[in-house]
C-alpha cells in the first residue's frame, strides 16, 4: 500500500482501493450471497413468496437426486441418478480437455521458451494471442463449421483418402464438445507454462546434456518439476473454464452430450426454477473446488506456488 501512495498519491491509490472493492463487493460477494440464499428457499409463485412454505431447505440441492438412468460400465449394470451422471460425464471430460491441453502446450512452450529466437519471439507471442481477440461465440461456431458434415474437415479428409464417406463429427457423444474447448482454452495452459519454462537456468539443461543424459530423462528430471506450478496454475484455469463452460457444449454438443451447466442454464430458462439453478449452481462451484484442492495435495502443490 505505501508503494502505491508513493507511486500514484494517495488520491488516486483510493480512487483504484474503492474502484478494486467496488467490483468485488457489488459485482462478485452481493450476487454470490444473494444466489446462495435463494438457492436454500423453493419456487414459489410471487404470492406466496414470504409466506408459511417459503422456508428454509436443503430440497433444491436434493433435486439432483431426481430421475435416474440405467448405464453399464465393464459389463456391470447399475443406476445413478441422470444429473449426477450429468456432472461426472463432465468432470472427466474437462479431466481429459486438460490433459490434452497439457499435452499440446507444453512442447509449445518449450520450444518458445528455449529454442525459438529473441527476435522471432514476440512474432510468435502475437500470433497466438490473436484468437484471444475472437469472441468464443465466434471460434465456437468456426469450429461447427469445420465439423460440420459437409464442412472442410470431412472434406480434406476425403481428398486425401482417410475415410470413405463424411463423418457427422458433432453426432459423435462429446467429440465437439472436447475439440471446441481444447481450442478455446489451450492459450490458458500454454502461457503458465511458458512463464514456468522460462524461469529455468538454460546452464541446468546444458550441463544436463554435458553429462549424456537423454532428452527425456531431461525433462522428466529437471523441466519438468521446475515447472510444477506453471501446469498446476494451467491445469487449475483449464479445468474450472471447461467445467463451468457454457457456450462451447451448446453449440458443439450433440443430441447425447449434456454438460453440467447446460442443465443449470436449463433451470433458469426453460423451468424459470431459479432457486434450484442457484443451488446446482453452487453444487458444481463447491465440487470442482474440491477436486482441485484434492489434486493440488496429490501433486503437492500450494496456492501460493500457482500465484508465482
């Protein structure tokens, strides 16, 4: 706060202070606390809204029990509530939109980070900063394109003799839903990552090389955990950004893939059930903070090593 008064005077450091609390008073505590408490209180027409059933529950968080569906796994036939089938599907899936993502950046950062020129660098930064400019509406209906039945995929793939026949790739479960986040999300692993690589003594991967060591050894031993909170700062924003993604699973999505959060937007639009969103809603906020404070543990990794 003193470098701040120093820097801007203290006129200024307060206009930025009550502009800071601003935002997160009004814009982020109020509709949260106010979303949280309706999420505890049934829908109820406006007439009886303070009245004797206007109380205090757990029922909207128990609806996600309702209605279940029959699913096998390993030849094991079982039944599990649709809803929470729902929120699994889309854990695992924003578990392996991560893992790809992970696998797709970090050779990319690498590469920028150590072997790509200083002049060529800020080239290729801007390069791949320029779909950040795109609205992910815009890069979401691209990719519908792209995948469309007679869209250019399909049709380079026929040219070249890959397959036989057009592929109805937005008709394949989740395969869309994968693409189109693996698209709009990878830039938020890669730059952690990059930021990670480059704080690394190139002189600890020469002498490394100096001493035979193999490429893989090279990265497994040293780039590797040096950049242990780069993947866990990336890992943790593309995991929260595809499970809380909305409009991706609505566009590419197929008439078998439901996303979680398309069942909340389903709440709130087509039931009018605002309450039950609002606790859905916190359903999937608590869950997914859970599983990643249990995945920041297992790789032992703390939140003040993501905010470096």
């Amino acid at each position: 706060m003193q470098d701040m008064i120093r820097r801007y005077g203290p006129g200024l450091t307060l206009i930025i202070c009550l502009l800071v609390a601003f935002w997160l008073v009004m814009l982020v505590i109020v509709p949260n606390i106010t979303l949280l408490e309706q999420s505890f209180r049934p829908y109820l027409p406006v007439a009886e809204i303070g009245g004797p059933r206007d109380t205090y529950s757990l029922g909207n968080y128990m609806k996600v029990l309702d209605g279940t569906v029959e699913k096998s796994l390993l030849g094991i036939s079982f039944t599990i509530p649709v809803h929470v089938y729902t929120f699994f599907l889309t854990i695992f899936y924003s578990i392996l939109v991560t893992f790809i993502c992970f696998l797709l950046a970090y050779p990319l950062a690498y590469y920028l980070a150590k072997i790509v020129s200083p002049k060529s660098l800020p080239t290729l930064l801007l390069m791949l900063f320029i779909p950040l400019w795109v609205s992910e509406v815009l890069r979401a209906f691209a990719w519908w394109i792209i995948l469309a039945f007679k869209g250019p995929l399909n049709a380079m793939l026929l040219g070249i003799g890959l397959i036989d026949a057009p592929i109805r790739w937005t008709n394949m479960g989740y395969t869309g839903v994968v693409v189109g986040l693996i698209y709009t999300y990878v830039l938020f692993m890669l730059f952690p990552l990059y930021n990670a690589v480059q704080s690394l003594d190139t002189n600890q991967i020469e002498a490394a090389e100096d001493l035979g060591a193999p490429w893989w050894k090279i990265h497994w031993k040293i780039v590797l955990p040096h950049s242990k909170p780069g993947i866990a700062s990336g890992s943790v924003m593309v995991f929260m950004l595809s499970a809380g993604s909305l409009l991706v699973p609505s566009i590419l999505g197929s008439t078998t893939s439901q996303w979680f959060t398309q069942t909340i937007d389903q709440w709130f639009k087509d039931a009018l059930d605002w309450n039950t969103a609002s606790a859905y809603a916190f359903l999937l906020l608590i869950l997914c903070t859970l599983f990643v404070t249990v995945a920041l543990k297992l790789f032992r990794v703390r939140l003040s090593d993501i905010a470096k």
